[in-house]
C-alpha cells in the first residue's frame, strides 16, 4: 500500500494514474480506457511513450488525448492481443465485476478489455461496493428499441432513463447510438445478468463487466493506493 496524508479526489486520480504505469510492459501496445481518472493515467503514460509501441484506446476523446502526448494510437483490428487494459469503473463489487459507462464509452471499452489479458482498474474508494447497482446502470441500445429495452427493465424492477446533453438532446455515442441509464437495480448475479441483458434485441452493450471483470484494482483511498487482485 502507498501511504499519504488526506488527499483531494483529483490527486487521488492522479495517484492511481500513476500507480498503474507499473502494469505497463515495455515494448508492448496498451489498451487505454476513459473518464477522468484514465485522464490521469494518459498524462503519467506520456512520461514512457517512447517504451511503448503505443495504444488501443476506447473513445475519441482518450485518443485526442494520447495523441496530443506523441503516443501512436493503433486500431482495434491491428492488434490479436494486449498484455493489459487500464480503465476506470463507476462500481467494483467484492469479485471484481464492475458496472461502466458513465462517460458513455462502454461498448468500446468492453472491445479493449475482451482483447487484454489482464485488466486493471482504476478507481477511489468511493466505488467498492457490496452488490452492484447504487450506481445507474449503463446501457448502450439502438435507438428504436429504447421504449422495448425500458420496458424490460421495468419488469426486473429498474426505471431506464434516456440519457440526455445539457440542452435535452438524447445523448449520443462515439458509435452514433443511445445510452438508457438504468435506476433501482441490485445485480446480485453479474454474469446471469450480463448474459441475459446483452441479447435484449435493441441492446448495443450492457454497462455490467462480469466477463471482462478486473484482474487488478488500485484504489484511491485517503491513506493511498490500495492493491485488490481478484
């Protein structure tokens, strides 16, 4: 465990950040993710650019980033595999299954992380939890089947929520689709649950990582750097 005296949120980010580089293996491409803390991670990834090969990353907005360091970003497609993916998480139950998507990217995260071998994740303490669902539950959908999709978590007892800008258009992803932001839920059986909301017709991705769950999670927390393996 890192020790420090009382830290901000911004300088935990920054302390997980930098923490992860330790998982980065030279010569080798590494999968990136996105959101504020990964912002964190890109900056102390610019300071070893040169002994890597690059990234796949999982948005546009984590690419402009990496870019504007000089640190290549290759596509998906190029690449069979990656030693490790380093992303955030909105939650972290005890087995290391996540929920994702609050900065609207899950559909290409969980691409980047099914290609990595190990996933480390990235988060302050404020994200463990005991049974996922506190957090909104992200769904990616295709837009004619939102009403359908809500409707169907209705019945699992959740109220979907069409995620929407600041000006009230519906929001809308780096793949050109719609995010349902799903309330009210307790996921007690992350995979159970995974693999019956991901073949709803309509749904694009559902924002619960139990197949691509964390290996490794840093967490932020007002002593430090916690190390969790799962």
């Amino acid at each position: 465990m890192t020790t420090s005296a009382s830290l901000s949120q911004d300088e935990l980010k920054a302390l997980v950040g930098q923490a992860a580089l330790r998982y980065v293996v030279p010569g080798d491409i590494v999968g990136v993710g996105t959101g504020s803390t990964v912002n964190q991670f890109i900056q102390a990834l610019g300071s070893m650019k040169d002994q890597i090969r690059g990234a796949v990353s999982s948005s546009e907005a984590s690419t402009q980033r990496l870019k504007a360091l000089g640190i290549p970003v290759l596509d998906a497609n190029e690449v069979e595999s990656l030693s490790v993916y380093i992303d955030g998480a909105d939650e972290i139950d005890p087995r290391g299954h996540l929920i994702k998507g609050g900065g609207a990217a899950l559909t290409r995260e969980k691409i980047v992380a099914a290609l990595a071998r190990q996933f480390v994740c990235i988060a302050d303490v404020s994200k463990l939890v005991d049974t996922l669902g506190r957090f909104p539950l992200p769904v990616e959908v295709i837009p004619m089947a939102t009403e359908q999709i809500a409707r169907r978590f209705s019945a699992l007892g959740g109220n979907a929520v069409l995620r929407r800008t600041a000006d009230g258009l519906p929001l809308v992803t780096d793949n050109q689709q719609h995010i349902l932001d799903v309330h009210g839920l307790s996921i007690q059986e992350p995979l159970a649950f995974e693999s019956d909301a991901s073949q709803w017709p309509g749904v694009v991705t559902v924002g619960v990582f139990a197949y691509q769950k964390a290996h490794i999670a840093l967490i932020g927390a007002p002593e430090g750097v916690r190390t969790l393996q799962y």
